[in-house]
C-alpha cells in the first residue's frame, strides 16, 4: 500500500485557486519541459520508496482534506544559502476527495494509505460536478 503526504495549502481559499495556480505555474516553465507541478519544501521525506509507489500529496484547504496530486518525484537539492530542501514534483491534474476535517498543522505529515479519504468520482459520483461551496455545506451537514 502506498504511502502518501498530507500538506497545508497555504494561501488557497479554495480549490478552484489551487487549480489555477497550477495553471500559472505551468504557463511559466520553460518552453519543452515536462508538465510537472514542483512543490518546494525544506524537509526532505525519509520514505520516500514508499512515496514513490503510488502515493499523492494531500492537500488540507480551510481546514479539509480537499484535493490530492499524485506525487511523481522527490528531487533533494540544496538552495543558493547552502540549506538542504526538497521539490516534490506532482502530477498536475487535482483530483478531488471526499472532504474530511483536519486541523493546521506546519510542514507536512505521512499519510497512510488507510487513512486517505477516497476519491470523490468513487464515494459520491456527481459531488465532482457541485460547486465547491456547495459540497462543503452538504458535508457540515453529514450528507456527503
């Protein structure tokens, strides 16, 4: 079973704002190379063999577990100031997942694959297509 990170979307008031952050990002990269979305962080995992075999990065947005990118590589590098860090480099495409809460937390976190909320299109076939709002206030109410 693979392992999976689970991360604060920082800054994101949605998913929507996720995605098209991604989309900027990709418009900038250089002309040829691969559609990745990088991520940088500045722990770098120790498991990354088991990240690796078909694990996603989690993110958490205003206080769920939202959206999930498959994780592609774990590239260790070290910046211009000599600190170690570490890209993650995703999948663009956002898949989304059943909501769950989860609390703030720094960094990112394993995410065991038992733990990890199932894919949306699987658990609630047509939540995919509601508005994100929308989704969220069904799930408050228990009904998603």
């Amino acid at each position: 079973m693979p392992l999976h990170l689970l991360k604060l979307c920082v800054g994101c008031d949605g998913i929507a704002d996720l995605e098209e952050w991604i989309r900027e990002r990709l418009a900038r990269r250089p002309k040829g190379s691969p559609a990745e979305h990088v991520h940088v962080t500045r722990m770098v995992p120790k498991r990354t063999d088991e990240l690796l075999g078909g694990g996603s990065l989690y993110w958490v947005i205003r206080g769920e577990i939202a959206c999930r990118q498959e994780l592609l590589r774990v590239d260790p590098f070290v910046d211009q100031e000599g600190v170690g860090r570490c890209r993650l480099v995703l999948n663009p495409a956002v898949v989304l997942v059943l909501p769950r809460p989860y609390r703030a937390f720094q960094g990112w976190r394993y995410l065991a694959a038992a733990e990890a909320p199932a894919d949306l299109d699987r658990s609630a076939p047509g939540a995919v297509a509601m508005p994100e709002e929308m989704r969220r206030e069904l799930r408050a109410l228990g009904l998603l």
